[in-house]
C-alpha cells in the first residue's frame, strides 16, 4: 500500500478529509500537492507536511484548469474539494445550483482532464480518487443541489472508469457518510440529531477523516490495481440496513 516517492495532488487539501489524506500520505513518504483556497489553511498545511501549495478558487474553471497544470507533473490524484449549501427542494436556487456543480462536479473534470491528459503524454498509468458522498445514493432532506452533485461525480467517476483505463489509469470513488470533520463534529453534537442516524449504522459510530484518508490511500496504491470504477462507501454499514 505504499504511496511513498510518489507525488499526489490533492484538492481541498486546506480542512477536514482532504487536509487528513493530504498529512497522512505526507507521513508515508509522498510528495504533497495542496490545492485550496484559503491561503492560511495551505501555509499550515505546508508548514506541517512539507507540500508545495496552490491556492485557487476551484469556482473559476479557468483558475482550476491553470492551478492543475501548474501542479503537474503528478502521479496520484485525489479530487477532494467539495461545498453545500443547505435550502429544502421548493426553495433550491438556480445560483445555489451551479455553485455546487461548479465545485462539486466541473473542477473535478477539469484537474483530471489535465492530470490524464500528463500522464497519458508520459506513458500513461496512475489512479484518481474522487471523493463523494453516501448523498449519492439517499436522498436527504434540504440536499438537492449536493446530492445531484455526488451523483454527477459518481457517474463522472464510471465515464473516466471506462476511457482512461486503456491507459493504465484507475478511477474511483469514495463515499463517506457522516464524517466527524471540525465543521461536521459541530453539526453532529446533537444526540437528538445524531441519534437516529447512529441507530441506523451498524458501526454505531460516525467516521473520522482519517478513516476516509486510509481508504483513499488503499486506492491510489498498487495494492488496488484491480479495483476499478468503484464507488465505494465508507459508512459503518449504514447503506446495508
């Protein structure tokens, strides 16, 4: 499962899951690549890692098409970045929309449109990860634009699946469920709210960012060279029951 002398790029690097995949592939021996937009979460990342830092509004396809080519060359990719905005279905926005998408779904196609397109010129090989969401797969109240967005990425991730693979370039995806980032922690506190979701997992516990980080990790290495188009979720059971 060695990640080590490899170089990876990680989007969303600067908070919660991708900061966690960021520092643990640094412990084992890889070259960092932080992209993010808030420049103190990249100077604090860089400071304790060592990764090279770009900072990038993903938003702006042009600034994410010009971030991902001055990343490159890289051999591992991880698409982390992600954001939500919470409104019920009726109330939804059209700009709330595309703000998702933009994010949630176009930067990924872009930075793995430059990544491929690197390595395909160098001989090919490599793995992509895209992180998504159990939201994919449920529908959960007040998440239209997210969810859409998680469902965009994973059929993204089987497109990419089926034309990069004559390459020698893996892709797959994660699907966390409740994970206990800074921000998430703050938002699950609530027994009233976190109660009937625990009951719903069998783990009876919700993941921490290092628990993705150790999958994601699993994936981008050798030992996944026959995993493939994947989209695999790391829940504690909860889409079981």
């Amino acid at each position: 499962m060695s990640v080590s002398g490899k170089t990876i790029l990680v989007t969303g690097a600067g908070k919660g899951i991708g900061r966690a995949i960021a520092v643990m592939a640094a412990k084992r021996g890889a070259n960092v690549v932080a992209l993010s937009r808030s420049q103190p979460d990249l100077d604090a990342l860089a400071a304790e890692t060592g990764a090279r830092t770009i900072r990038v509004d993903l938003a702006d396809a042009q600034a994410a098409r010009s971030a991902a080519d001055a990343a490159m060359p890289a051999d591992l990719l991880v698409n982390c970045a992600g954001t939500n905005i919470l409104e019920p279905f009726l109330e939804t926005q059209v700009e709330s929309f595309d703000a998702i998408q933009a994010i949630n779904v176009r930067a990924p196609l872009i930075v793995s449109q430059v990544y491929a397109k690197h390595r395909i010129a160098a001989g090919g090989g490599g793995s992509i990860v895209n992180v998504s969401s159990i939201a994919s797969f449920n529908g959960f109240a007040n998440h239209a634009s997210y969810s859409a967005s998680k469902g965009a990425i994973d059929g993204l991730t089987r497109v990419m699946t089926c034309e990069l693979g004559r390459h020698g370039i893996r892709v797959n995806a994660v699907n966390p469920g409740v994970t206990l980032t800074a921000l998430a922690a703050e938002a699950w506190t609530d027994p009233a709210k976190s109660g009937p979701m625990l009951l719903r997992t069998p783990r009876g516990k919700f993941g921490t960012p290092e628990e993705v980080a150790e999958v994601v990790l699993f994936l981008l290495s050798d030992a996944a060279a026959m995993v493939n188009g994947v989209t695999l979720p790391i829940d504690g059971g909860l889409m079981a029951v």
